[in-house]
C-alpha cells in the first residue's frame, strides 16, 4: 500500500542545527542525516567503537553534548579471554570465569553501539521507529550488527528494552536527556540481586569492576535493579525484564530470606538514624554505629554498595578519635570509592588524606572535644550560674562541621540510592 509507506517513510532531509549548537558537531560525528517527529536525528560516528561504528538518535542538542564527551583512557581491562559466554542453566547465556579475577579488577569498558533518547524510543510510531532503527543498524560493522542481534530479544525494539543501560546525557542530571544506551559487549552480563561485578557510566563510558574475587568457572553477574531491597521488592521490579529471578539470594531457604529481609530493614534504620544524628550535630552518635553498618553489609554480601558506608564509618571513628579504626574503614572506602565511582570520586581525597593522617583530618576527634568542653561547661555552669562562652562557642563551630558531614554522608547514600534509576 502506496499511501502506508509515505505515511511511514523517514524524510532525509538536510537538517541544520538549529539551537545552541548549531554546526558544531566534532569531527568524526556524521549528521544529522534522518530526522523523525520531536527533533529526533540520526547520527552517526564511524571511527566509534574501534572503528566498530556509533549511532545516536537523538536532538540537536544531545548530539553535541554526546559527541564532545572524552573518552576514558586511564582505566585498564583484563584481556577478553579471561573470561567467555556460555550457557548458564535457566539464564540463556552467560560470561564465566577462565581465571581467578581479583576484586578491583576492571572487567571492560565500553561506549555505546547505539544510543537511542529515552522518548524517542517510546514515543515514536513502531513503523516509523523500525525503519530508523534498521537504517541506524546498516551504518554499524558487520561484527558489531551480528553482535547488536545475537543479543537477547525478539526484535530491535525489544533487544533494546532487555539490554540497553539508562544514561543520562546532561551533566546537570536533567531527566529529559535520559538515554537508551546498548553497549554489545556488555549485554552478556545477567544479573544477581548480590553481583560479583559493579558497573557506572561515566559520560556514556560504561565500566564494569569485580566487586570481590571471582574464581575460575563462576558466572560473572551485574544487578540491574538497587539490590538493598526486600525480596518481594526486587523480584517486583525484576518484572520488567520478563524473567523470575533465581539468583542465590532469591533462592534462600524462607528462615534465610527473612533474615535476609530483616538485615535489609535493619540497614535502612539504622543508616536513617545515622543521617538524622548526624543533621542534629552528631547527638547521640555511637562510634561502633558506622562499624556495624559496614558488618551488616557485608554479612548481606552488598559488596557492590560499600563505597558511602566505608566513608561514613570512617568518618565517625575519626570523631570519636579511634585512630586505627578510621584509617582501616578510609583505606577500604579509598579501594571501595574507585570501584564504584572510579578515580575521580568525590570524597576519594579527602578518605586518601584521612587515611595517610588521621589525626591531622579536619574530623579527628572532634566529638571527643566537645565531649570534654561539654563537662567543662557543665562544671562551670555548677560552680557560677552562668553560661560558658567557650562551650557555646566549641557548639556553634561543631554544629557547622556535623551540618557538613550529614551532608557528605547523606549525598553519598543518595547517590547510590540514585543508581536503582540504572539500566
Ligand atoms: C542482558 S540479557 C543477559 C544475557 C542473556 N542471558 C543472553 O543469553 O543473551 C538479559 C536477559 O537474560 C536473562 N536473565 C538475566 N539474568 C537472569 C537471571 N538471574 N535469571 C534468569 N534469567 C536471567 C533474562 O531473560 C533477561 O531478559
């Protein structure tokens, strides 16, 4: 039918930038040379991906932000043979390992094949959308075609669903710049609610990292949901893969899941309890909290959550003056920082220095202070009626610093409560 096919035929067009950007986008990022309904273009970097090829479906804008992005070159990969895909009973296939990788280690790193913006994958009209998808397709290497459709999926419309990483483009964090991003190599990885593997994009570079180590012939896993969560919680948003999830910690015995369960609600309280303490000066802070909110992670073998916990433990041990505890939990949170958030990780400077001299941190003993000024001014406030200076003085000051440190804490928690958004 003739008057079908117009209907859904994509218009190449000569489009000009029009915005911010306009004619500026970097060599060697071709186009746009298709564009759709919502300023929604074609775009396409030939030298991408070792030569592999890259193609973004997305606005003007977006583009350009994309295709200034810098590449990652500091980070090293293991070689590709120390681990391979191979069937995993009950999963489809699967990457096993051919090698002891130790926890650090960093898996690969990708950029995307195809990244597509968030709205105009589920906005566009399926014809008009499977035309442009295949157009977009053709321009990519023979090599990285058959890998694009041997990944899991009827379709490429559901090949992206089930595969793809949720990437936002502008650094200012704004949703409306949500990107579908499918990285070919990456897509073997399936997940564990307690993965052995951590993965972050940086920009659009996607980074994957052992997050313990990782024996010959396990099955190398990610988490494609936030992990701290109760098991009828994840198997709830596990849905939207199309798949039950029977990973060790969803195939625990009833008396193991609800312990489980219990230590996840426990962990939640007590890191709420923490953040609030800390808000209100640090009242009624104990220093052993911040350990036994790293014991209960590990006991729940949240391996690939530690960062903000190690940072904050560590932090408490300073204030309470416990010298080797702070630089134990800065040296883990240092190691922990860089897997999760890699090298440029905030806080990573501040933990290095903490660990390297602990007395001379800006938190080291500030707690035990004030302790002592507290008796002081209750003595004297005894002796003569009257309030101390000083000790309000020492408060004013201490509230300034806990009011920071609530803050550095509670922007860590939130930024990894931010991840369950990933993938
Ligand atoms: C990104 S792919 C992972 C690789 C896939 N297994 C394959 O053979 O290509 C995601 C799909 O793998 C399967 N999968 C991943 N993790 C799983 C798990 N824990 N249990 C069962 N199926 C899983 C699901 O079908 C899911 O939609």
């Amino acid at each position: 039918d003739n008057s079908e096919d117009s209907k859904n035929a994509i218009p190449e067009v000569n489009f000009d930038l029009e915005g911010e950007h306009a004619g500026e986008l970097p060599s060697p990022w071709e186009g746009p040379s298709h564009c759709v309904s919502g300023d929604h273009c074609l775009y396409f970097n030939p030298e991408g991906n070792d030569h592999n090829g890259q193609v973004l479906i997305t606005t003007p804008n977006y583009a350009y932000f994309t295709a200034t992005f810098p590449k990652i070159t500091s980070e090293t990969q293991i070689s590709p043979d120390s681990f391979h895909l191979a069937p995993i009973p009950g999963k489809g296939n699967g990457f096993v390992a051919g090698r002891l990788i130790k926890k650090g280690e960093v898996i690969m790193q990708r950029q995307p094949s195809f990244l597509v913006h968030a709205d105009a994958h589920i906005d566009m009209k399926p014809e008009v959308q499977e035309k442009i998808y295949q157009i977009a397709l053709s321009k990519l290497s023979k090599d990285a075609q058959e890998k694009f459709l041997s990944q899991f999926g009827d379709g490429v419309r559901a090949k992206i669903d089930k595969n793809s990483f949720r990437i936002v483009i502008d650094p200012s964090g704004d949703k409306e710049s949500g990107h579908l991003g499918v990285f070919v190599d990456v897509s073997g990885f399936n997940h564990d609610c307690r993965p052995n593997v951590h993965y972050r994009i940086t920009n659009t570079t996607h980074t994957t990292v052992a997050v313990r180590d990782i024996h010959p012939g396990d099955e190398l896993t990610i988490s494609y949901i936030y992990g701290i969560a109760r098991r009828s919680t994840r198997q709830k948003e596990l849905q939207d893969w199309g798949f039950e999830c029977t990973c060790s910690q969803c195939t625990l015995n009833s008396l193991e899941t609800a312990a489980s369960d219990a230590r996840v609600k426990e962990i939640k309280r007590l890191e709420e309890e923490i953040e609030d303490k800390m808000s209100r000066r640090g009242e009624d802070i104990k220093p052993e909290m911040g350990g036994k909110l790293v014991d209960m992670y590990l006991e729940e073998k949240l391996f690939a959550y530690l960062a903000p916990t190690y940072v904050r433990a560590a932090l408490i041990y300073s204030m309470f003056g416990n010298e080797a505890k702070a630089k134990e939990y800065a040296e883990e949170a240092v190691d922990a920082l860089t897997r999760e958030y890699g090298t440029h990780a905030k806080d990573i400077q501040s933990m290095r220095e903490l660990a390297a001299d602990v007395k001379g941190h800006w938190s080291w003993g500030i707690k035990v202070v004030s302790e002592e000024k507290e008796q002081k001014t209750w003595k004297l406030g005894q002796g003569k009626g009257k309030k101390n200076e000083t000790g309000e003085a020492g408060a004013k000051k201490e509230r300034k610093i806990r009011e920071k440190i609530g803050k550095k804490a509670g922007k860590t928690v939130k930024e990894a409560k931010a991840k369950k958004d990933e993938l």
